[in-house]
C-alpha cells in the first residue's frame, strides 16, 4: 500500500537532526577560533625569526611551524564547506564537497516510493548528518594534539632566544 509522504518528519528524526546541525556549529565555531589562535602563533613565530634568534630557538621555531601546518590544514577541512563557492545542488560530487546535510532537503522533497521508503531515506540523511557533524568535531580535537605542541615548542623557542641574548 502507497502513503503519500507527510508533511513533516516524525519529531524524533528532526529533533536528532537538529542537534547534529547544532553540533556542526559548534564545531566550526571551535574551529573558527582554533584558527584565530593559530593566527596568532603565526605572528609570534615570525616575530621571533626576525630577531635572528640562536641555533636552538630556531630549530625550535622550524618545529613550531611544522606542527603549526597539520594543525592548520586540520582547520580548514572543517570549515572548507564554508570556503567553496556554491555549485549545483545535485549528485554525490556534490555532496561529497558540501557534505550529506547539503542533499536533506532534496532527499526529504523527494514523494516518490512508498512511506516507509521515504522515512528511510529521511533516516539515512539524518544519519549522514550525524556523521559529519562527528568527524567535525574530530577533525578538531586532532588539530588541538597538533596545536598544544606548537604552542610548548614556541614557549621553548622563546625562552632559548631570550636565554641566549
């Protein structure tokens, strides 16, 4: 038996995807201000290389900007959704580049199939969004076991460089 599909998604389903839109907020907000932070560290390594610093600070300052790059490049995959241009809202290119959450309305405008068919699709969007909101949040907590490093080593670079003055 066919049911046209309703109106709304049960309250259960859109109440998870809502908190997982939310959590991928939160996690481009963290990442926002990850990046800011490694704005600064940019600017204080720079700083410090152009003071001719000794041997030691400088090997340390290298080490800051290597673990430094990781950390950065780790940033950008997590907002890099907001970093493209918009493209044509169809076909997994594009969802592969926008992420899942991009395609959930087309998937939820979507009438044809039976109800249960257009329930699991529902479902399976919800999911998707789930994830990608769970690998945000990992992207982030691996870029900060890159930053906390940088951040000692350039503490390190510091002190070598005011020690050997």
């Amino acid at each position: 038996m066919i049911h046209e599909p309703p109106h709304a998604v049960p309250p259960a389903l859109d109440q998870v995807e809502s908190d997982a839109r939310d959590q991928e907020r939160r996690a481009d907000q963290k990442a926002q201000v990850l990046l800011a932070l490694s704005g600064a560290l940019i600017v204080a390594l720079v700083a410090l290389l152009g003071r001719d610093p000794s041997t030691p600070a400088r090997v340390a300052l290298w080490a800051t900007g290597a673990l430094l790059a990781p950390a950065i490049t780790t940033l950008l995959a997590v907002v890099r959704s907001r970093l493209n241009g918009p493209l044509a809202a169809h076909g997994w290119v594009h969802i592969g580049l926008t992420g899942p959450s991009a395609a959930l309305d087309t998937v939820r405008a979507a009438e044809s199939g039976s109800y249960d068919q257009w329930l699991d699709r529902c479902a399976r969007a919800t999911t998707d969004v789930c994830v990608r909101a769970l690998d945000r949040h990992r992207l982030v907590r691996r870029a900060v076991t890159w930053l906390y490093p940088a951040l000692a080593t350039l503490a390190l670079a510091l002190a070598l460089t005011d020690v050997t003055r």
